[in-house]
C-alpha cells in the first residue's frame, strides 16, 4: 500500500466516517457545561482577564510558572498553522460558511475549555520542574480509570509529539515554496527540517521553563504583527466586510450554496478545522494550564477558555478575513498556506507572500515547542526515567525533520484522525467529572462575592479525593500571600 493509498484509507474510512459523529459530540459537551455553568465562558470574561496577571511567589528557590506563562505554552499549540493553513483548508472546501462554523464551536467550546483546564489544576501533581497534570492525571485520580488514561496518555504523546509536530514543519515548507515561487527540491526540504529541528533540540532539552520562557515571546509578538495586517487588511476594505460577514452567515445556513462546497462541507471543515485550532474538548491545553502556580482551580480554567477565544475568533477570524477579501475560488482542491499567502499579496503586494511566510515560520515553530510539552507531560504520567525522556525528545527532533517531507494531505489527515481519538477519550472523562468543576466554581464565585481573592484548599471540599496539591504550602494559595501583594499596589 503506497502513500496515496493509505491517505485515501485514512480520509475516506476512517475521518470521513469519524468526522460526523466528533462536532455533535463537541455540540453537545458545550452546551451541556455551559447550561451548568450558567455560560461561564460569556458571563466571567473579565475574570478571565484578571486572572492571566496572577503571578506565582518564586522564593525559597521556587520557580513556578506564572499563569500568563502556562497561557502562552497552551496558546503557542494553539496558535499556529491551523490558524493560517487550517484556516485556508476549511475555506477550500468548504466555502465562506466554515468560518461561521469554526466560530461556534469556539463559543460553545470554551465551557468545555474551562471545564477540562479546571479539573486539570484540582488534580496536578508536583514535578521536579514545577506543577505537571492534564487530562491523563484526573482520569485516574478523579475518575480511578487507569486503563482510559493510559490510552489518552498514548494519543496525545503520538498526536502531539509525533503527528502535529510533522504538520507544523510541513506547512512550513510549504509556505516557503509559494515564497520561492513553487515547489522546493527534496534537498532544500530536508536543510528546513534541519534547521528547525536543531533549534527545536535545543530548546526542548532546556526543559519547561525554557520552552515557557521562548512561547512567552514568540507567541505574542508574531500573532500581535499577524492581527495588526489583517486589521490593515480589514481598513483597506472596510466597505466590502458588511458583505463579507453577510456572505459567511449565508453560506453556513445554507442560504448560498457554491460548487462543491454545500452547507455539511463548510460545517464539517470549519468544526474539524476549528478544533485543530483552538482544541476545545480535546484534552490538550489542560496539560499546559496544570503547569500554572495559581490561587484558585477556577482561574486556570478561565484563563484557558479565554485561549480559545484569543486563537478562533481573533487570529483565525483575521486569516479567514485575509482571503475573503481576496475573492477566492471554494469548493475544489484543497489549499493551504499558498491560499493564505496569494490572498495577502493581492491586498498589500507579493511581499505579502513572503510576511506570511515569516509569521508562520514563527508560529508554528512555537507550536511544536507547546506541542512537544503537552506530549512530555504525559510521558512523566508513565515515567519519570531520564533515558526514556531523552529518547522521546529525540523522537520528537525526527518527526520535526520528518514534517518537511512529508505531503500535505497525509499529514493533515493523520491530523484529524488523531484529534478524534483524543476528543472521544477526554469527553468520557469530562462528562461525569463536570460537577465537579462546577462545584469548584462555586466556591470561587462565593469568594469573589465576599470581595475576596479566591483562595482554594483542598479541605474546603473534603468529598474530593485524591488531590495531591492544593494543601496550602503553595505560597500563592495564602491570603497572607494576597494581603501583602493588595499593600503594595
């Protein structure tokens, strides 16, 4: 069986088959832990923002990770080639009504984002480079299914250390031939892999901080330069969005069909598109948001849900926005970045090409730092021998390599099929541990009613077992801690 036989395999038998279970799924877990969080992700939007200041207390030879930090190494897997090429494939296929669709699951996601982030803080454990968690650990210490989360554990090491590391470097090439003006040789394919895999070796055997640490840079200055062109682009034009926001609504509900490209294809690319994105439901950010040194469970949770606003309906919405503009033909073959870069370079010129280029080089790279970290954590869930650690991040620098030669199709349908592995397993999770989250934000809302910090021990809520952290010794977890921070502001 050759290459094209096994993508034909994968897409055809398996994602197109999975692929219209997995959006209702994620439908349903949304609107579920949004009515029984009373729509935590609309009404508590300013606590998200509050809450990325939170700061941890790095004395006594601490050096926890703050929450902004564990914001960025989440949003740095976020923010990457699905909002430029994922963006790109969901409009190739499925027209202008994809973007309306990506938008929803990320409102309704972000209940399920604060959801599972939150049962990922109440569950860490303590590492030796900081807190460590995610959804592997509040399987077996919330739920006590071992077995479920070994296999999440499997699917997310090969998801994200394996198989979206290769899509980050692929789309890299990718973007790269358009800026050289067409395809690039298998030679100057593998020096690209190379370079980027180097890099990536030396910053991943620098261990979490020193990943926090570049994604707290990288993450917000390349997507800050990415929504500052796309606002340019939208000034441009500003007489034709009205049309443009027109024409999305109509294409989703079916109003307007074009070629190809009818009501279930935009809704299935734009959700499929859409998660790949902002990941909601898919049990991939909480591993970043366990990592944070925070007061309160809750916050991380809000902070995470705030992630997946920040990655659809900001960076994504820019990038749909760029070649909307453009006019663009839906419904055929599938584009990626070449998509993207053509429509920038019609606004502003072909050295719009090569900006895409740029932009994206440094996001992805910046994915396949978070990525690489939401993959490790759940390595040390197995184990916490060296040996293995070191051969895994070599594994990781050889997928990274392997990206560059690999096509497009496979790499993206690989994609899709581990994403739904990974959905399916942590919704089974999340569904009977919602409660949980709820009565976590309850105790937070009752603090902040006081007009006090929230604050969480693990005897506030004696009926939660297995909770490791959360005792009080975290210095950040005391109100002597938020006293003395409230005197010197």
């Amino acid at each position: 069986m050759d290459l094209t036989q096994i993508e034909t395999f994968i897409t055809d038998v398996i994602n197109n088959n999975v692929w219209k279970v997995i959006p209702f799924l994620l439908i349903a877990a949304g609107v579920y832990f949004g009515l029984r969080t009373v729509i935590v992700q609309v009404r508590m939007f300013p606590d998200m923002l509050r809450s990325l200041r939170d700061k941890p207390d790095n004395g006594d030879s601490r050096d926890d990770i703050s929450a902004f930090k564990a914001f960025t190494i989440s949003a740095a897997s976020r923010v990457g080639t699905g909002n430029v090429v994922g963006v790109a494939i969901a409009i190739s296929l499925g027209g202008p009504g994809a973007v309306f669709w990506m938008w929803m699951i990320a409102i309704i996601g972000g209940a399920t984002a604060f959801v599972e982030s939150t049962l990922a803080q109440l569950w860490k454990s303590r590492g030796e480079e900081g807190y460590v968690g995610g959804p592997a650990y509040y399987m077996t210490r919330g739920l006590g299914l071992k077995p479920l989360a070994v296999i999440f554990g499997i699917a997310i090491t090969i998801t994200y250390g394996f198989v979206y590391n290769a899509v980050q470097t692929n789309s890299i090439v990718e973007a790269t031939a358009t800026s050289l003006g067409g395809d690039v040789s298998t030679t100057t394919r593998m020096i690209i892999g190379g370079v980027i895999a180097a890099v990536t070796a030396v910053i991943i055997f620098g261990g979490v901080r020193s990943i926090a640490n570049a994604t707290q840079i990288i993450v917000p200055f390349m997507a800050g330069i990415y929504i500052v062109v796309g606002v340019i682009v939208l000034l441009l034009n500003i007489t034709e969005v009205p049309a443009m926001i027109g024409s999305i609504i109509s294409h989703a509900l079916g109003f307007k069909e074009i070629a190809g490209a009818t009501i279930g294809a935009a809704f299935m690319n734009g959700m499929r598109r859409g998660l790949f994105s902002n990941e909601a439901g898919q049990g991939s950010a909480p591993n970043a948001a366990a990592t944070a040194a925070v007061s309160h469970p809750v916050k991380q949770g809000l902070v995470q849900a705030l992630g997946v606003y920040f990655d659809t309906l900001v960076v994504c919405s820019i990038t749909a926005f760029i070649i909307l503009l453009s006019n663009p033909v839906f419904g055929e073959d599938m584009e990626s970045a070449n998509l993207t870069q053509n429509a920038l370079a019609s606004q502003i010129g072909d050295w719009g090409i090569h900006l895409v280029t740029f932009i994206l080089f440094f996001l992805a790279f910046s994915s396949v730092l978070g990525n690489y970290y939401l993959a490790q954590a759940n390595v040390e869930y197995f184990t916490k021998s060296k040996p293995v650690m070191i051969t895994f991040r070599v594994l990781v620098v050889a997928c990274v390599f392997g990206g560059a030669v690999g096509t497009v199709p496979l790499v993206w349908s690989l994609a899709d099929t581990f994403a739904a592995i990974m959905v399916v397993i942590n919704l089974i999770a999340i569904f009977p541990l919602g409660g949980v989250a709820v009565k976590l934000l309850r105790h937070y809302s009752a603090q902040k009613r006081q007009g006090l910090e929230p604050i969480f021990h693990r005897d506030d809520l004696p009926e939660l077992k297995n909770v490791e952290c959360w005792d009080g010794t975290d210095p950040v977890t005391t109100r002597a801690y938020w006293d003395e921070r409230a005197s010197r502001a």
